[in-house]
C-alpha cells in the first residue's frame, strides 16, 4: 500500500507547515458524505498516531487512518493551478464514480 504526493503538492503543504509554525505533515482521510458516497478530508497533523500508517513522499509525511487507507491505496495528491483557482488534485485509482459536482465519490 502506498501514497505518493507530487512535487508541487509537497511544496505546498511545507510553505503551509512552515506558516503554520508547527506540524508533522498532513492527514489524507475521507469521511461519508455527499451524493456518491465519500469525500477527501486534508488536515494539519501534530502527533502521529501509533494506528495509522505514514508514508514519506518529498520530505512529507502523509499520515492515513486504516479505515481511509482501504480507500486511498495507491492515491497521488497533486497540487494545481488553473486560472485563478488552486487548490489539491487526488489520483485516486479506486474511483469508480463522481457526483456532478466534485464534491464526493464512490469506490
């Protein structure tokens, strides 16, 4: 099982960290709601839990919950800009489905 994180995401989440003044990494995670199903869920994480497992991709650490990770295996978080918007991407290969509106999914 794994998470990898691109380039441009990790570069993100460290101008974020280093904001913030604190944190460890970051929590990828989802949560039931929506039209499909599921949603990501990003947050600060300033402990490491011993339950849940942490991936290291450029530097970052990517902690995940194992409820989440069954979810999640394989997933690539990217950070992009299209126009004025930007925000997180996820690759997650277990998609099956979205809502028309991008805010959950199904796997």
């Amino acid at each position: 099982m794994a998470i990898k994180m691109t380039e441009a995401a990790a570069k993100h989440v460290k101008r974020s960290l280093a904001g913030r003044g604190k944190g460890q990494g970051i929590r990828l995670g989802v949560r039931t709601t929506g039209c499909s199903g599921l949603a990501y869920v990003l947050e600060f994480v300033d402990e490491l839990p011993e339950t849940d497992s942490v991936f290291e991709s450029h530097g970052i650490k990517v902690v995940i919950d194992p409820k989440s990770l069954l979810y999640l295996d394989g997933t690539e978080l990217d950070f992009v800009r299209e126009g004025l918007n930007e925000g997180f991407k996820f690759n997650n290969p277990n998609v099956r489905g979205e809502c028309g509106c991008g805010e959950s999914f199904s796997v």
